[in-house]
C-alpha cells in the first residue's frame, strides 16, 4: 500500500527529474508511478512549465506509463468481478490510446440505440422479429457498416472510433450490437468464428442442460453482414470454404473475456502492419492481464 504524497513533494520529486544518476531518477519515477492517476494533472503541469526537454520527456513517459498501468487495472477488474458487460471491455481497451475519452458519451450512444429498440420491441415477437427490429435501428437507423476500406486500421477495434465513425470490423460492430441486445435482456452471446465474429441467439424457453450446446441456439447473426441471419449448415459452408479444421467452439456462445481477447489480438494484428513495436508489446501486457 502506498502512501499519497503531499503536492510539495511531488513537485520536489518532479525537479529531481534531470537528474544525472539513474539510480535517483529510476526511485523518483518508481515512486512517482505509485501515486497513480491523481497526480497527471500535477505531472502536466510540470511539463507545461518547464523547458527542458529531458523533463519533458521523462514526464511524457511517466504520463503515459500510469495511464497504462490503469488500463491494466480496471481490465483485471473488470474480470475480476465477472466481465458482465462487455462494453465496459472494450472502453478499458480503447483507454490504452484514448486515456481521456468520454466514457459518459459511448454509454450514452449505447442507450440511445436501445431506447429506439425498445419502442419498436415486445414480448409478442418472435426472436426472429425481434433481430429484425435490431437490425433496422443498429444498421439502417443509426449506420453502423463494415469499414471495407481499411479493414486493418486500428481505429475499427477501438469502441469510442467506431461509435464516432459507424464504421468497424467483425468484432467491434459485435460488441455494439451485444451492449444494446444486453440492456434489453436479449440472449444474445459473441460465438468465436475464425476469419470472422458471429452472434448467437439463444432459446429463451429452453431450460434444459443440452449436452451440445449449440442445440439451445435458434440460429446465427452476422454483425458485419448488416445483421444477416444464418443457419449452422452456412457455418459449416463459411468453414469449408476458409479451409478451416473444424471445431465445437465455432458454434457455442464464448465468453466476454473472450471477445475481449479477441479484440486485442486484432489491434495486435493492426499494430504489426503498421509496425509499432512498442504498442504491439504493450498489447501482449494486456492479453497476459486478461488470461491470467
């Protein structure tokens, strides 16, 4: 447990950062990363105010190191009680580039879509119908589409780009349309389709212990395809044709974490094509928060 500092001393720890003796600056930064996010204010100020670049630097690298640790924190969190909604997930993710974004305004989006739901949505529907209606609102009412033309752009992984673009890829269009399908008690869950990402729509009235999962679930949603409806018999087409080794996972509900997981491995990907080493090292810290 570490003490909070009082501000003299963090101001007086913030001008030992030219220091010549890396042992004094490797104590002054350990104790200054204990202090956590309250003293970035503090820590910005300091860089405002100074003109030396070494400072400069080495408080940059301070900034960015406790807003890591953080993502680290409220992921392990997050897991730690359960992973229940998988928007949650993926702002901590989105966090690691965009520390400052405006969570209130993603939640905000979010209730939006199922307030339009929701109206046009009741009990006498069928799950079918149901879909439908999401389809329409998430898709055609609100916008959301596959970005085609930059498929491996980091910014299709990040929730608070694709709710400010309504564009995404497979994972990310998934992880909106499992938010709003969440607040509005649909059994909606994220199935982990290689080479893409599909939904299931369970049988709510079902409530019996099938030894295959997969009989619980009426059928098949694809978020990149606009919503589009499918069988278990076009999974087996989409494996075939991918050339796949076929697997019972490919067809049953995977959990939150999971797709969180996946969502990191995307960005992962992004980062490799891009080259950026230091974000792809990053990224592995965040996969070994997750499967831990």
């Amino acid at each position: 447990m570490h003490v909070q500092m009082e501000k003299r001393e963090i101001q007086a720890m913030i001008s030992l950062l030219d220091d010549s003796d890396r042992e004094v600056i490797s104590t002054v930064t350990g104790s200054l990363l204990q202090q956590g996010a309250d003293i970035i204010p503090q820590l910005e100020k300091a860089w405002e105010g100074t003109l030396n670049e070494t400072i400069q630097v080495r408080l940059e690298n301070l900034i960015q190191e406790i807003q890591f640790n953080d993502v680290k924190a409220d992921l392990g969190r997050w897991i730690k009680t359960g992973a229940e909604y998988i928007l949650d997930g993926a702002i901590y993710v989105a966090k690691f580039q965009f520390p400052e974004l405006n969570v209130a305004k993603i939640n905000e989006e979010i209730e939006s879509i199922r307030k339009d739901v929701w109206i046009e949505i009741n009990n006498n529907l069928t799950a079918l119908e149901k879909v439908k209606i999401l389809n329409y609102i998430i898709f055609d009412l609100h916008k959301f589409s596959r970005n085609n033309s930059d498929f491996y752009s980091p910014q299709n992984s990040y929730i608070n780009q694709v709710i400010e673009t309504r564009k995404g890829n497979p994972i990310s269009l998934s992880i909106i349309y499992l938010s709003v399908a969440w607040k509005l008690g649909l059994p909606v869950y994220g199935v982990n389709l290689p080479k893409n990402f599909i939904l299931a729509y369970k049988d709510e009235f079902r409530h019996r212990d099938a030894a295959d999962e997969s009989e619980d679930i009426l059928f098949y949603i694809n978020p990149y395809n606009k919503g589009a409806v499918l069988g278990r018999r076009e999974i087996d087409y989409f494996i075939t044709q991918q050339q796949i080794k076929p697997h019972p996972s490919f067809y049953v509900p995977c959990s939150n974490r999971d797709i969180i997981i996946r969502l990191i491995n995307n960005l992962i990907l992004s980062f490799e094509k891009l080259g950026y080493a230091q974000k792809i090292t990053r990224m592995k810290e965040l996969l070994r928060v997750m499967e831990s």
